[in-house]
C-alpha cells in the first residue's frame, strides 16, 4: 500500500474542538481533596472504595494526568507489595471503566498510569491475560454476565433485555458478553490481584456515570446496582458501607467534588468526618 499522509487541512482540522485531554488541576489543590476525601473513607475502613472512586471520576472526567498523580500519591512511601496491589486495582478500574464510557479515554489514562508506574513495580503486575474467549471459556463468561446483569437489573432483568433488543437484535448478546467479559470478577481479590468484587464494580460504575453526566437513566440503574450489592457472597466490612445508603451518597458526593475540581469549579476540599 501507498504512504499516505495528512492534508495541510486534515491536520489543521484535527487539531481544532479540544483533541487534548483535560488539564490536571494544581496538584496542591488535588492532593488536598484527595486527603480529604481519603479521610472520610479511612472512617469506614474504605480505602480501596475511594481508590476505585477516584480512579473511575478522572478516567471519566478524561484527566489522565490527574490518573498518574493518584497513583504517586496512594503509593507515597508504601512498601512494594502495596504499591503493586493499588497498580493493579488502579489498572483494573480503568479498564473496566470502557464499559460506561467507551475505550477511548481508558486507552489515554491507562497509557498516562502506565508511564507513572515504575519499572520495579511494573515486575510484580500479571502480565497473562485472564479474559481470553474460546470455546472452552466462552459459556464461563456468558454466565457470568449474567449471573451479573440479573443482580443489578432485577426484578426488571428480562424485560430490560428484551427492550435492548428491540432496539438492535445483537445487543443482549453484546453486554451479557460484556458484562461477563468485563465488568464480573475473574476470581477473587486473593486469587487475582486487582480484582474489583461486586460492591466496587458498582461503586465505579455509578462513579464513572456521574462523571460522564448526561445518563440519568443509567446512573440510577447503577445506584441501585450498588444498593443491591448488599449480602453479595464475600461481603468485606467496607462493602457492607459502601452498599450502604450513606456509602452510595458519599459515593455520589466525592465524584461530584472531584469532577467539579477538575472542572474549574470551586470545591469545599475539607473532610466531612
């Protein structure tokens, strides 16, 4: 095939309507809200919560800087089987985060994490992929998905598939694939570093929806999600407060805060203990 190169105009147009992600605000600014912010969780033992929060708000907010700042920040003078463990739950969120608002800005920040993690951690991150589909794994994650969907949509499930499909005949299909694909726990968090169980995938979602604004509908399907993440097997004391009413409205609250700091906007950064 033939070298084909820009245009003098293609290249002009591209550069206009914003191609560049947000600015990440002054870090004296972030790191006071992230302080904060972090308090309040450390008071319900949810330091992995805040971590999947803030993660899914910059992804979403399209901040990737802000993404690498987070990162240096919450492993600042960890040990190195910790700042492995927060690389992975940091990774694994914005990758799940392209379900909710599409691969693009998960592409930007997890190239902007990837360069903020340093190559002694990056040694001790799994490097085999567990998501493979093949005829032997493929009824696994179909199941999965399910199993999944059904616990966020119900008593509604079925018939909310049903209306997706009036709208195209292969999207059922599609997001139980996702769902199974992507958003369900390949294993547990002992088994595989970096897994989101069932309260944290709907803290992010409706963290990653709040974010995105624009998706009503959605951001209280996944709100609920989250309220009915209650009891799910493996429940940790901070899922159980995550789950609560008061950990959804805090999750709600400190996306709103983040997203308005990135955003320009003016913030009360103190701790609501």
């Amino acid at each position: 095939m033939a070298s084909i190169k820009l245009t003098p105009v293609l290249k002009t147009l591209l550069t206009l309507k914003r191609p560049q992600p947000v600015a990440c605000p002054p870090l004296a600014k972030l790191h006071a809200l992230f302080d904060a912010t972090l308090a309040e969780a450390q008071q319900h033992n949810a330091p992995r919560g805040w971590l999947v929060l803030s993660t899914s708000a910059l992804v979403s907010s399209n901040v990737p800087e802000g993404v690498s700042q987070l990162y240096r920040y919450t492993t600042a003078n960890k040990p190195f089987p910790e700042r492995v463990e927060d690389a992975e739950l940091m990774r694994e969120a914005a990758l799940k985060c392209i379900e909710f608002i599409g691969a693009p800005r998960s592409i930007i920040s997890l190239t902007s994490l990837h360069g903020a993690i340093e190559d002694e951690v990056k040694t001790g991150l799994r490097t085999k992929s567990l998501r493979t589909i093949d005829a032997n794994t493929y009824q696994k994650f179909t199941d999965m998905g399910r199993q999944l969907w059904d616990s966020v949509y119900e008593p509604h499930q079925d018939k909310l598939l049903a209306k997706l499909g009036s709208f195209h005949p292969d999207f059922p299909a599609f997001i139980i694939q996702s769902y199974g694909n992507l958003l369900a726990p390949v294993g547990t968090a002992r088994e595989v570093p970096g897994t989101l169980g069932r309260a944290l995938t709907s803290v992010l979602g409706a963290a990653a929806l709040r974010a995105e604004e624009g998706v009503g509908p959605q951001l209280v399907s996944h709100v609920f999600g989250l309220l009915k993440a209650r009891g799910w097997p493996g429940e940790t004391e901070e899922d159980k407060w995550l789950t609560s009413d008061e950990g959804a409205e805090w999750v709600l609250r400190t996306t709103d805060r983040i997203t308005e700091l990135v955003r320009g906007g003016d913030v009360d950064i103190r701790a609501k203990l």
